[in-house]
C-alpha cells in the first residue's frame, strides 16, 4: 500500500486528503473524485454564487416557493433538526447578519444596525412542503456555511470508501474525517489547536475512524474596548456570542461532530457544557480562561 497526499482548494479553505492505495493510479483517481465532490456541494450551496441552489432560494424570498432535490431537503430538514435541539439558536437563517458585521473593521455594529436584519430572521419563517421550499419574508435568507464543510467532508470520504480505500484522512478546513487508521493499523493523531496561540496545540489524539469538528472564536473575529467578537452570532440579538474560546467534537460524521460544536458555542460556557455532556461525544472544550475540559470516552 502507498501512501499519497492530494492538496487542493475549495471553500475558501486549504484542504489536503491523505491515502494509503495499491497503486498511485488509483490514489489518484479516488483524490480527483473526492476533490469534485466537494468542489459540486460548493457550487451547489455557497450563497456567493448566483446560481447556486441557496442563492436561487434567497431571491424568491417573499415572492414563490423554489423546488429543491431530495438532497437538498435532506440538507434542510436536518437544518430544522439541529434548530429544534438547539431550542433556536441553530438557525440558517441568521447568516444575514453578515450584512451588518464585518470583521475587519475596528468594531462591532450597533444595535441601531442590527435591529432592521432581526425580524429576517426565523427558521420558522421558512415554508417546506412537497418538494419546495420558500422563504416567507421578503429579504429572507438561508445560509448552508454552518454545515456546509462538515457535509463536503463527509461526502469526499464516502467516495474514498466507494473506490474502497479505508485508510485515509480527510481535511477541509480544519474539520476532519478519517475512513480508517493508517495501513499498519495505527491511528492518525490529531493536534487540536490552541485558541490563543496560533502554533501551539492543547492536545494532540489519535483518531483511527470517525470525524473532528472545532468550532471557535479565534478565525474569523474582532477586538473592540478590550473584548473579542466572533463570528458566530446569536440569532436572537445579533450580538457575537461569548462563552467558550474553542469546542472540538468527536462523532461518527463530520456534519454532526460540527453541529455539535456550534450548538455548544451558541449556548454558552454553563449551558454548553451540559449541552456537551448529553451529547455523547468525546469532546475538548475551552472555556472563557483558555481552561480546557475534556471528556474522552
């Protein structure tokens, strides 16, 4: 068995799949393949392309409902999941408050500018039935960027598995999925990344199956009068939330693994961590004080 390494961007992220296969040939083509996987979910869900399904659905808000395939509506209705276990602060339709943060300016929006994007923003606003689906408000949106990567992670290892490669490790972004442990039967290890300190890492843990999602407040944020705001936003006041510095989540997928880190981040460092107990899931969190909580089953 040969071990390759593909790297390749999407998502305005560097991804790399690492492989183990009997020939370089076929490493070759199952990394090409999984790379057009993910390549497909980003044309077909990034809301900055015009003609992507997300964006088709944005611009009949108020006005018709837009058909959509089954993996769209599985897509969706696993979205309605995550709102419901959240008790609404999972909510696609919060990603309009892009509109009024910017994280690179000097400091956050005030309450004046976000108050006029609160009432476009309601999971329960958004209409599904037979195969359609329609944002009741005019100047609604949905946004997939809460699941979308974990979901393309996901997929680019299950067409690994297709070509029957059970030795490789997938990354977008940061969010992993590994098929199987390396082909002596190792597993891969992992270094979760330190919040506060860009080339240092809080724990580093094999993985031989299984997916990794981090979700935290060092990537994409701004600092004003001494405090850090992040860029995942209560869809509630708009307001950057605040709690832990970083989640990191275990699970049999990615999608999920991801789901669970933002719900925790949403919720706040008491109510996350019991939000991280219940779910059943090997976890590494950082609270407020960079403290880090493990819990590795």
């Amino acid at each position: 068995m040969q071990k390759t390494c593909h790297n390749f961007r999407a998502m305005a992220c560097d991804n790399v799949i690492e492989l183990y296969a009997p020939t370089s040939a076929l490493a070759d083509e199952a990394a090409h393949a999984a790379t057009r996987e993910v390549k497909r979910i980003e044309a077909k869900y990034s809301r900055y392309l015009a003609d992507s399904v997300v964006s088709r659905i944005n611009a009949a808000a108020g006005i018709a409902p837009v058909e959509v395939d089954a993996e769209t509506a599985l897509l969706l209705d696993y979205a309605d999941v995550c709102n419901s276990q959240s008790d609404g602060l999972f909510d696609i339709t919060s990603g309009i408050l892009r509109r009024a943060w910017n994280f690179k300016a000097t400091q956050p929006p005030s309450r004046e500018i976000l108050a006029p994007l609160l009432p476009l923003i309601g999971w329960q606003y958004v209409e599904r039935a037979a195969g359609h689906v329609y944002l009741s408000r005019p100047g609604m949106e949905i946004d997939f960027g809460g699941f979308g990567k974990e979901y393309a992670a996901d997929r680019a290892a299950a067409v690994l598995l297709s070509y029957g490669l059970r030795h490789a490790f997938v990354t977008l972004g940061g969010d992993v999925v590994v098929t199987g442990p390396h082909a002596n039967g190792a597993p891969w290890h992992l270094g979760i990344r330190h919040p506060r300190k860009e080339n240092e890492v809080i724990a580093t843990l094999p993985i031989s199956s299984g997916a990794v999602a981090t979700s935290g407040d060092y990537e994409r944020f701004l600092e004003f009068a001494g405090r850090r705001y992040s860029h995942i936003l209560d869809p509630r006041t708009g307001e950057s939330v605040q709690g832990f510095q970083s989640v990191t989540a275990f699970a049999p997928t990615c999608l999920v693994a991801g789901s669970i880190t933002t719900i925790a981040m949403l919720k706040g460092e008491r109510e996350g961590k019991a939000w991280l107990d219940e779910s059943g899931c090997e976890f590494v969190a950082v609270d407020a004080a960079g403290r880090a909580a493990r819990l590795l089953l």
